[in-house]
C-alpha cells in the first residue's frame, strides 16, 4: 500500500480538512472574485491552488482545487499585492502623513488609506479588494450595548478597554484627518467618520497578516507589523491544523505552507493562534464550536467567593497568590480544572496549623486529605455556579431573538459562546466529580 493511501490517512485527512458533509460551493463565478482575480493577476498573482468558497460551517473560506501535500506552499502572495505602511507612504497620502507631529502610527496610516479608498469607489485602484472586504464586523466593539452586556465579565471588561482604544485614537486623529482637506472636495468630517473608522480598524484588526518592518521616523515607535493580504485573508480558522507563515525575503512574497495534507475540494484552514473562544471573539469576531483551548476564567473575585470571610490568613494568601503569580489565568477546560487554578484553592484552603506549608502547595505537593478534599470542593461550587449563570444568560438570549430580530447575528455569536462555555463546565464538573470519588 502507498503511503498516506490507507484508511488511518483517510481519516487523518478528514479530521484536518472537514468531512464530505463540509465541503463547500464554489463561489468564484462571482463578480467580486472575477474582478480581484483580475486585479491580482495584473499585480503577477495567479492562483492555482485555492478558489473562494462558502462552507457550511464556517461561511466564506477557501476551498482546495487539488490535493495538496504535507511542506506544500499553498499560498504566494507577491509583495505588489500586500496593502502596508509602504503601500500608504507611496500614495497620494504619504506627504501628508510623513509630515504629520507627532508621527502617527502604522496602524493609524493602514486605517486611514482604508477609509480613504473605500470613499473613492470606483477611483480607487484597491476597489477589487475592498469589495469583497466584510461590510461590518462582529468584534464586540462594534456589537449593540445590550448584547455586550450579555458577554462574560472578563470579556465584557476587555470589550470595554478596545472600545476605549479605538475611541481614543480616533478623537486625537481628528487634526489629522482635517489636514487631509486639501484632497478631498467633501468634508473630511464625514468621510472620516467614526463607523468609516471603526470599520477599517476592525479590518486590520480582524484581518492583517504579520510582517516585521523597520522603524520609519515618520511613523511612531509603535511596531509596524500588520499587512493586509488580498485573497491570503480568505483562509478560516482551525487550532487543529499547522502552518509555516512568513514573508518570504528571496522571493519577495508572503507564503503559508501547510503542514499537514489536504483533500481536493476540501476547505483549506490555518491556524490564527492558540486562542480561547473569548479571545477569538475579541479580536476577530467569532465563536468556533468544540474549540480544544476553550477555556473559563475564573477572578480573583470569584476564587474567593466560597470561601470562609472569617480566614485570618485570607489577605496573607491572596498576596502570595499574587507574588508568585497564581492569581491570573486559572481556568476551566475540557480536561477539568487546571493546575493552576487547583493549586491556588488549595493555598486559600490552607488550615491554620498547614499555611507555613505553602510553598510545598506552588510545588505540586499534596498537604493533606482535607486540604485536598476542600479545595475539589470550592471548585465544583465555583464550576456550578458558572453553569447556572451560563443557563440564566443563554434563556435571557433565547427570550431576546424573539423580540430583538434585528439583533439576531449577534445574539447568535453571543449565545453560541456561552453554549461552548456550558460545556467546557459540565466537561469539568465531570472531572471534579470523577476526582472528589476517588479522594479516600
């Protein structure tokens, strides 16, 4: 038999690539992908790997027109297509951003081009990619007040600071974009309007390739490292696959390589990072189902909450926590509680004649029964009580779809995160119980 032809590859390549049952549809008879074929190829880009798609699970993607082999390049995108603080300098903006104090960011100038090209239309010589760009974004920045209130705490409060962020740096930009006045035979404040803003932040945000670059005096000292990669950006998300991407400096292109092989007409993925469901919700706007690195935080509020208010100890271990940095990233996962989260109940469940022990807790160690027995205790409380909030919101978001039908995509999003997050819960009950039987 012929390596890789047997039944155990069969279904390797499945698990990497998608079922029969995922394949998609082929959409690049569309105007929009006709039209930025064209314009890619005139920019010495032509494609014979992939074709855009739309996937049942995943919507638009990228579909393979071959089989393609583990180490195979799938994608070269030639630097002529790479949108970069490059391609801003070079532009009718360059003069002004180049003498603009104090130096404005790589990424205020990315963001900047994007709103200034999406006003000029047809005008525009970036119009084919700007077309298939999405018209709005699902980041919880840009999701309604009352659906922002539904996300978790944690996420809620990063929800908040992005907000402020782009907010910010929008306000202090407004004297850039009126020295652009000059350019433009309509009010900048209208062109440069916040939602125009706001949409090309979230497009570098949610779609923007790395690639280092050298510090320019007319740019600020923030690292310019974000490209915007016409067709490349397509490719979805999966943690289970591996890729090698860069830019390749011989070539003078930027590359993905998989690592991993692909049947023909399967979707083609790569991996953003290994990010939990509220990250990828954060910073790109969407929920994966069944996510290994789906996790729940667990605060420092929270980590506290059952136990006894009468520890005279408690400030004394909470500072410990805190020196030895056990007071962030303590989670639920799909395998129980993590380590670090036990570890630290089992500091703050520390009896009076165990807390001079407490560094043979941080080492693994196990102090007693009861220590033991305590600590699996306050995180199944700590685990049940998130299952019920989880229960509570997701009826709260059940009873909104049938009265907020305008809100339905976001409520989706937001009620297929808090599904994942219930069954991270009860994945973890599961262990805690499996774990509290076997104590002696």
């Amino acid at each position: 038999m012929k390596k890789g032809r047997g039944r155990t590859s069969r279904i390797r390549r499945r698990k990497l690539c998608g079922s029969s049952a995922s394949r998609g549809v082929s959409e690049s008879h569309k105007p929009e992908f006709i039209e930025l074929k064209k314009w890619l190829k005139d920019r010495k880009f032509e494609d014979t790997n992939l074709i855009p798609a739309c996937f049942p699970d995943t919507g638009r993607g990228m579909m393979s027109k071959t089989a393609l082999q583990e180490g195979q390049v799938i994608i070269s995108l030639p630097e002529s297509c790479l949108l970069t603080t490059d391609t801003v300098i070079r532009s009718y903006l360059g003069a002004y951003i180049a003498k603009w104090q104090p130096p404005p960011s790589p990424l205020l100038a990315l963001c900047t081009f994007l709103v200034a090209e999406r006003h000029a239309g047809d005008r525009s010589p970036w119009k084919p990619y700007l077309e298939v760009l999405p018209k709005a974004y699902t980041c919880p920045v840009c999701l309604e007040p009352e659906v922002v209130n539904l996300l978790p705490k944690r996420l809620k409060a990063m929800a908040s600071e992005q907000r402020t962020r782009v907010q910010e740096l929008f306000t202090s930009s407004r004297d850039l974009f009126c020295s652009l006045q000059p350019l433009f035979s309509e009010a900048v404040e209208s062109i440069f309007s916040y939602s125009a803003f706001l949409w090309a932040w979230c497009t570098v945000n949610t779609r923007a390739v790395y690639m280092r670059r050298g510090r320019r005096q007319c740019f600020s000292a923030e690292p310019d490292t974000c490209a915007l990669a016409p067709y490349l950006d397509l490719l979805n998300h999966s943690p289970d696959v591996q890729v090698k991407a860069a830019f390749n400096e011989e070539t003078r292109c930027y590359e993905i390589r998989t690592g991993s092989g692909c049947r023909r007409h399967e979707e083609v993925l790569i991996c953003y990072g290994p990010h939990d469901n509220q990250r990828l919700l954060l910073e790109y706007g969407f929920v994966p189902r069944r996510n290994p690195h789906a996790c729940v935080h667990v605060s420092q509020d929270m980590l506290v909450k059952y136990l006894p208010s009468t520890d005279k100890q408690m400030n004394k271990k909470i500072s410990i926590l805190k020196d030895h940095d056990f007071i962030e990233n303590l989670t639920f996962g799909w395998d129980g509680p993590s380590w670090r989260l036990l570890t630290a109940l089992k500091v703050l469940c520390l009896g009076a004649e165990e807390f001079p022990r407490w560094k043979k807790v941080l080492l693994g160690e196990i102090i007693s029964d009861t220590n033991e027995k305590t600590s699996l205790d306050i995180a199944q409380k700590i685990c049940h009580y998130f299952t019920e909030e989880a229960n509570a919101v997701l009826q709260k978001v059940c009873h909104m779809k049938d009265e907020e039908v305008a809100l339905m995509h976001q409520l989706t999003l937001v009620e297929t995160l808090w599904t994942e997050e219930r069954k991270v819960l009860r994945a973890s009950a599961e262990t805690l119980s499996r774990l509290q039987a076997a104590l002696p």
